[in-house]
C-alpha cells in the first residue's frame, strides 16, 4: 500500500470516528435536554398559594404569619367567586324541574370539580379524606391548564369521514348564558392570580421530603434511600466474591475442563436477562432460602449482587492481567509468599481497573429494575432504617419512574415528579461513575508517585 493511499484511509477512518462522536454526543443530548428541562421543573417552578398552605400543615415549613396575611388577602378574591356559585344554586333551586334544569346540573357538576382543583373544597363541600382533594392547584402551569378547561368544553368534529376528529373549544360561559352563573367565568379569567398568589419557589423539599397521597404532593427521599441501600447492599455482596473469584481464575485455576465450565458461566450469566434474575430471587433468596418473610431489601441486594457479579469479575481479571509480570517475578524473587504478592503487589497495581469496574457495576445496580420488582421494591412506602433492611421492602427510584409513568391514576398530573425521579437516578448514575474517573486517577497518580 503507498504512502498516499494510507494517508487517505487514516484521514476516511479519523472522520468517521469523529462523526460517530459527534453522532452519539447528539443523540445523548436528545435524551439528557428533555429530562433535564422536565425534571428540573419538579424543584424549580412557580408555586401557588396551595403550595405553601400544604407545606405549612404537613412539613412546619414557611412563615405562618405571613401565610396568613396570603390567605387573607386570596379570601377576599375567592369569596366573590363563591357568592356568584351560591347565587347560582339558589337560582337552579328555583327553576322548575324538567330538562332545563338537568341540563344545568349536569354541566355545573363539571363546573364545581373544575373549581375545587384550583381553590379546594368549595363551601358545603364534605372534608375530603384524600390529600390531593384538600388542596387547590399548588403549581401555577397546573393552575393554568385548570382555568382552559373552566373557560372552555373540549369538542370533536367529526363531520369529515375522510379525517380524523379535529379539537376545537366552545366558551363554557355560553352554556350558562342569562344565569348567574355567567358572571363566574370572566371573573375566574381576570382574577384568577389573585386567588393563587403563585410566585417563584425553590422546592429542595422535593429531595428531602417522603412522598405525600402516593407523590401527588411531597418528596422522594425515600426511594433515594431506598437505591441507596440496595446498591450498596448488592456491592457488600458482589464485590468482595467477585475479586476473589478473579483472583482464583489468574493466579490459581489451570486450564482444564473445571475452569472452562466456570468460565462460560460466567459469561452466561452476564447475558442473562435482569428480569431472569428478578425471578431466580424470588424463588431462591424468599421462597427456598427463606432470607426474609416476603420483599426485603435484603433480598433485593442479594438477587442484585449476582445479577453484576459477572461484570465484577470480569473486570477484576483484566485489571490483574494488566498488571505486568515482572511485578510478580520481582516480589517472588525477592523472596515473598504468593499469596502475599497478590495482596500487596498485584491487587494495588490492579485496584484502579477494579474499583472502576465496581462502581460502574454499582451503576447498573442502582438503575436496575426488573431484579427488584419481585424481591424488593414497593410502589409506596416510608423511609426505613438500617435495621429493617433485612425484613422491609423499599421503594426504590427505578421501580418508581416505571410505576408512576405507567400504573398510577394520576399520571397526567405528576409528569414534573416522574422527570424528577428520572433526573435524580441519571445524576445518581453520573456521579458514581464520576466518582469512579477520579478514584481511579487518584490512585494511578499514588501509585506513579
């Protein structure tokens, strides 16, 4: 091959390499910008003063006077919103009964959902026993999208065969034209802000807080907590049989038929689908060895630890085969046992490559979901504490995101808590693999030194 047509394959292969770069940055932040602008919404956004009555009474948080000055000056607003709903009753008590009147009923029962979602129970409403029915709109976008759907009833025409239903909006205000009740839509309209008082807020709670109504409202401390124990659990498992085990493979296992079938399964295993090994806790750690009495977080780090055990070992072995032999050649020539090589001449050569593995494997872990929905994980529940991990499930970020985005009733409503969650196990993930480049550095750097 002459100098030229080299030249030009280096230069066709540097581009494509640069291209898939560029490529894969890209597609990382179609995904990142999205959750990141969503999630962040869920600590940065413009609460109501729903918002600060809820964390007043559940958590002790904010200024009661101040409060009360705000709920004060809203009353004055609201009352006239209620005057114009009770004028409105009075009238539908004196129509006479027929269509008219059912007509009326049926569309003013929209009408008084709509409005207890924004302000709350309404006067003579029965003292909700949810959470979620005790408050008004605590976020101003929410707030927002509650007053289109008063002002307006959402429609479908359908007179085209040959296209889809189109949406348009018809004025709900037409609907009660020439009753009292008129008067409640522009005044809801232009009044509005007034009732809510919505300003800035900075929501740290939401790190801090546990879950309120099933994450209507409050935090996710608990299902942090909850990653937290089972990742670390799965690492005080895996890691330490994982290092071993590499340690028999290079330095002691011959190569027969014994280490072969050890060798492919292993291999295997880290083919194995997660849910395969959500199944196998179940039936394994519960069931037969009885760890606990049903999910446990025990169990759950158990059924994690082998699911990464695979992805441990084989990165301790290629760390310690990274190692170069004239480092075991000169402890053993100078007189040292083996075993006492491998532990203070081989695994400190080889821990960078072995502590990278580990927390990248504690990565996987923590953003694990199959493993734990049948071994650990709960949709709801509260922050637990060392001694219950052995007994206790958890709820844990992974489960959560999947449950909230899919299985809850309210999916719509709590968008800003799913992208929160999403965003706080990426950061989780970032950070431990972050943590492992700098580790990894640290100790590269100690050991050149």
């Amino acid at each position: 091959m002459d100098l030229g047509t080299r030249k030009i394959l280096d230069r066709s292969f540097t581009a494509v390499g640069v291209t898939s770069i560029l490529l894969m940055a890209m597609a990382l932040l179609v995904v990142i910008v999205p959750i990141f602008s969503n999630g962040i919404g869920a600590i940065f956004f413009k609460g109501t003063i729903e918002h600060r009555k809820l964390q007043y009474n559940e958590f002790r948080k904010g200024n009661p006077d101040v409060l009360q000055q705000q709920i004060t000056e809203t009353d004055s607003y609201r009352n006239n919103a209620f005057s114009i709903v009770e004028a409105f009753e009075a009238e539908m008590e004196g129509m006479e009964p027929g269509e008219k009147k059912k007509e009326y009923a049926s569309q003013y029962t929209s009408v008084r959902k709509i409005l207890a979602h924004l302000l709350g129970p309404l006067p003579g409403d029965m003292e909700p026993i949810l959470l979620r029915y005790q408050y008004g709109a605590t976020r101003w976008e929410k707030a927002e999208e509650a007053l289109h759907e008063l002002m307006f009833v959402t429609k479908w025409d359908y007179s085209d065969p040959t296209k889809m239903a189109t949406q348009y909006f018809v004025p709900r205000a037409d609907e009660f034209a020439g009753t009292a009740l008129a008067d409640l839509f522009p005044y809801m309209e232009n009044n509005l802000e007034k009732m809510l008082l919505p300003e800035q807020t900075f929501y740290w709670g939401f790190i801090t807080e546990r879950s309120l109504d099933a994450h209507i409202f409050g935090g996710i401390w608990a299902e942090i907590q909850g990653t937290f124990f089972l990742a670390v659990g799965a690492m005080l498992f895996a890691f330490p049989l994982g290092v071993i085990a590499a340690i028999y493979f290079t330095e002691y296992a011959k190569d027969n038929f014994f280490t072969s079938i050890l060798r492919s399964a292993n291999s295997t295993l880290a083919g194995v689908p997660s849910i395969v090994f959500g199944l196998f806790g179940l039936a394994f750690f519960i069931n037969t060895m009885k760890v606990s009495e049903s999910k446990s977080v025990l169990a759950g780090s158990l059924t994690l630890a082998i699911m990464i055990l695979p992805t441990i070992i084989r990165a301790a072995e290629e760390a310690i085969l990274a190692v170069p032999k004239t480092y075991k050649e000169a402890s053993l020539g100078l007189g040292s046992t083996k075993w006492r090589t491998i532990v203070t001449v081989i695994l400190p050569a080889a821990l960078p490559g072995i502590i990278t593995g580990g927390i990248i494997s504690l990565g996987r872990a923590a953003g694990e979901t199959a493993p734990i929905i049948f071994t650990a994980a709960v949709s709801v529940g509260a922050t637990i504490g060392l001694a219950d991990v052995f007994n206790s499930p958890t709820p844990a970020l992974s489960w959560n995101i999947y449950n909230l985005a899919s299985e809850h009733e309210a999916a719509n409503e709590i968008r800003h808590v799913q992208y929160g969650m999403v965003l706080a196990l990426i950061s989780i993930v970032l950070l431990l693999n972050l943590s492992a480049i700098l580790l990894r550095a640290r100790i590269s750097q100690k050991l050149k030194g």
